[in-house]
C-alpha cells in the first residue's frame, strides 16, 4: 500500500519538494535538479546576506526555513543553559530572489542519506528560466562554506557562536504585537534620540531593559530578533553567555562592559539570564553596573537587553529600586486563542489542516516551546505510522502526552515550579516608567 518505503531517499525528497512547491508556486514550471548539500548550511544563511546580486540580473533576498516531515528538522535557537544542537546543514529551505521581470523562489530540500550514513542528498526546484541564477547562488553558497570565518556578527563572550544566532526575523516571533513594537519602538528611539537626551543630562547614554517570563516564551528568540535589527542597522551585538566551562562569572560581564564602552559603534548588548549573576557573590558588582556605577560610557550608546525566567529574584533586587532597569518587560505564554492558533499554524508548517483548530483552546496558557513541541512530536508520530498527514487525532494525542508530562513535574519545562502567576499585579506594570530620559515618546521607527 505505501510505496514511500521503497523509493529513494533523493525521489522521497523530491515528492515532497514538487508538492512544497504546487502549494507555494501554483503551476509555475519549475526543473528539478541535484544541489549542492552547502545551499542548507546555516553559516551560508547568515554570511550571505539579502540584496546580494548575482548573475541573470537577480538577486537573492532571503531564505526561509520551510517545515518537511522528511527531514526532521532541529530548532537553530538553542537555550544557552542547554547543550547546544550543531551540524545543522540538513533542512528545508524556500530562497527567494528578486527580478525586474518578478520575483521567484528556489525550494531546497537535503536530507542524510541514512541515518548511519554521513552523506547528504539534496534537490532543488528552480523556474527553468533562472538556472543561472540560481548556479551562481550555489556557486556562492560553497566558496561561503569553505571560507575560513572570519569575522562573525554578533560579538560572543562565553560560548562559542553556535549558542546565538541573529537569524530570527521579526515577524516570526509570534507574541502580542503590541509587547513587539514596544521593544522595537524602545531601541530605536533611544539610539535616534535617546542617546543625546542622556547626554544632555550628564548620563551615560546606557538604556536597560529586561524581558521576563516564563521559560520557552521566546525571549532568548526576541533576542536573536532584536540583534539581527540593530545589525542591519549596523550596530554592534555583543552577546554575554554563561554556557561554558566558566559559567556565568561576573569577568565576562566586565568583558563585554569594556566591548561595549571601546565599540565605537551604537551597541545592543544582550546579557541573557542576568538573574543567574545576581545569585553570585558577584551581585554588588552587576548592580553596580545596573545603578550606573561601573555602567560603560560608550558615546554613541548602549542598550542591554537582558532575560530571566525568574522573576523573584528579579523582585527582590531590581523591581523595588526603580532605575535599575529602565522598563520591564514581561513575555507571556500564550495569551489568547488567535495567538495559539498563530503560533500551531506556523509550527505546523505545511501539515496543516483546518481541524487541527480543535486543540487551539489547550494551546492557552502554554508557550511557544510546548507549541512546537507538540507540532513536532504529532508529525513524527504520523510519519512513523507512515501517514502523509498529521490527522486530529495524532495531534491529540500529542498534546496530551506533553502536557501530561509537564503535570507530572518532568524536568522538560519546570514552569510551573517558578509560582510565575504571581507575577501579574505584584508590581511589575508599575516600576515600568522612570522619571529619566525615557525616550519612549520619541515615536515609531
Ligand atoms: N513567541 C514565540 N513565537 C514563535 N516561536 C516561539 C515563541 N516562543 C517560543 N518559541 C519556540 O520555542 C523555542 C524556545 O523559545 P526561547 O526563545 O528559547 O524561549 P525563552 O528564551 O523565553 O526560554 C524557540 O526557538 C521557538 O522555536
Ligand atoms: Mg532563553
């Protein structure tokens, strides 16, 4: 009955390409061919950037990771605190170029070949009338892979690169848009007009904000968001973590202050479960810095955008002395119905089927992680049972088992230990504003 079983992983691949495409690109013709397994690596996604040009009069303008039950593809965000996910050069991608005679896209799919087998096996569809095009992308996409790196984007303390990519764009992190553009207005308002209101007031032009809430919201996501703004806008990222051998220690703070101070740029500094630091015989320092006592005085500005699950000690130490962070902001699960169905939407990728709305009412409450999770975890249990569709039933059932595991106190998500409710109305809304330059009025970017 199932033929899938017996086809090859390229034929497997290219099925599922050619239907990724009829739903993406209608009729458009299109040639399938081998490709390049370097087209997939996420180093090529990021060193190649949008409006790069290439032969045939086109240009690349960006990739887009597309969801494809023959590839099972891992998340690239990686919690900093975790054990990091690397290798990813396997995926589903759609690459989309720009023409004066109209915009096309490229899907690629590649694949190991088996699971014990190291070699990969790539396809690509592309409209016949842009092979040259899309061969001089490929071209590229291998001299990027071999080349050395250099230099690399966001300024890294502790860890290695793996731990934070600026990959994420803004509009796939899916949270109330009010909560997004107020982080986003926030940043360019200090770096347009902030940065000489402090000034003006003998101040160190250093804005601090803090993102709260409970772990898998998508802070450490916003994050990469935010940075792969300010890097467009070329400012520089410099990213603390304390995912290495040396942990979170108050020198990797000093560290990255002294980037920060010597940049010679506008900076967004991104110090990611600051709370960790303040558990630490370190905390009169990090205070300090927070108090403005030892904050770095780059002229051209710094913002520090830091994160924690924790918001009690954020409480003790930061909420009751108002100007230690200039605004707070808290990153809720998932608020309200239209979120989840957004959020299951988007993790369903191409599986999805209108009667999966069904589990939307279950989605409330929890957060993004759990809905990805289950997405993931319903379309493995549907191609293990070779189903080309992930039915209501298997997503049911999906949701069920993570959540009863998350009941039964498993480690995989502690959420519910952090007493996080009690968050809302302790007080949090009110140390919001300060009475100093707070360049929020400055208006929309
Ligand atoms: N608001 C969101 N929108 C889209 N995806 C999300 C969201 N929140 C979480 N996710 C998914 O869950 C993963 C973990 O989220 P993460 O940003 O690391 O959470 P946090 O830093 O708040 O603990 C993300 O990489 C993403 O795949
Ligand atoms: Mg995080």
């Amino acid at each position: 009955m199932d033929t899938h079983k017996w086809m090859m992983r390229y034929e497997r691949l290219a099925l599922w390409a050619k239907e990724a495409w009829q739903q993406r690109n209608g009729e458009a013709p299109y040639q399938l061919l081998w490709a390049s397994e370097n087209c997939g690596n996420q180093v090529v996604h990021t060193r190649i950037k949008p409006r790069r040009r290439l032969k045939g009069k086109a240009y690349y303008t960006g990739v887009e990771q597309l969801l494809c039950d023959e590839v099972i593809s891992i998340s690239e965000y990686v919690m900093p605190s975790r054990k990091p996910i690397l290798g990813e050069t396997v995926g589903a991608f759609a690459f989309s170029f720009s023409h004066s005679e109209g915009d096309f896209e490229v899907l690629f799919v590649s694949s190991y070949f088996r699971d014990d087998d190291p070699n990969i096996v790539a396809v690509a569809l592309v409209p016949p009338e842009h092979l040259d095009a899309w061969a001089d992308f490929e071209q590229l996409c291998n001299d990027t892979v071999r080349r050395p790196s250099r230099r690399t984007d966001v300024y890294i303390i502790g860890g290695t690169n793996a731990y934070f990519k600026p990959t994420v764009e803004w509009n796939e992190v899916i949270l109330p848009p009010e909560i997004k553009d107020d982080l986003r207005s926030d940043m360019e308002a200090f770096f347009a007009d902030g940065v000489s209101i402090y000034k003006e007031l003998n101040l160190a032009p250093f804005r601090k904000l803090l993102l709260v809430g409970p772990p898998g919201t998508g802070k450490t996501m916003l994050c990469a968001a935010m940075a792969r703004l300010a890097l467009r806008k070329k400012r520089v990222v410099v990213y603390v973590s304390g995912a290495d051998d040396d942990g979170a220690s108050f020198h990797k703070i000093h560290h990255a202050l002294n980037v920060v101070a010597n940049a010679g740029y506008p900076v967004l500094l991104i110090v990611e479960e600051i709370d960790v630091y303040l558990r630490k015989d370190d905390k009169a320092r990090i205070l300090n810095v927070l108090d403005g006592l030892e904050s770095p005085n780059n002229p051209r500005g710094a913002l520090l955008l830091a994160t924690t699950n924790y918001p009690e000690v954020i409480d003790e130490r930061i909420a009751k002395r108002p100007g230690r962070m200039d605004r707070i902001i808290v990153i809720p699960p998932i608020q309200n119905e239209e979120l989840a169905l957004e959020m299951l939407r988007h993790y369903m990728g191409p599986q999805w089927q209108p009667e999966h709305e069904e589990v939307v009412p279950q989605l409330v409450g929890q957060t993004g992680a759990f809905v990805r999770e289950i997405a993931l975890h319903a379309r493995m249990l549907a191609a293990h049972n070779r189903k080309r569709t992930v039915d209501l039933e298997t997503l049911q059932q999906s949701v069920s088992s993570l959540t009863s595991q998350i009941n039964t106190g498993d480690d995989l998500m502690p959420r519910r230990k952090m007493g996080f409710g009690s968050l809302r109305g302790n007080g949090f809304e009110a140390v919001e504003t300060r009475t100093l330059p707070a360049a929020d009025s400055a208006g929309d970017d």
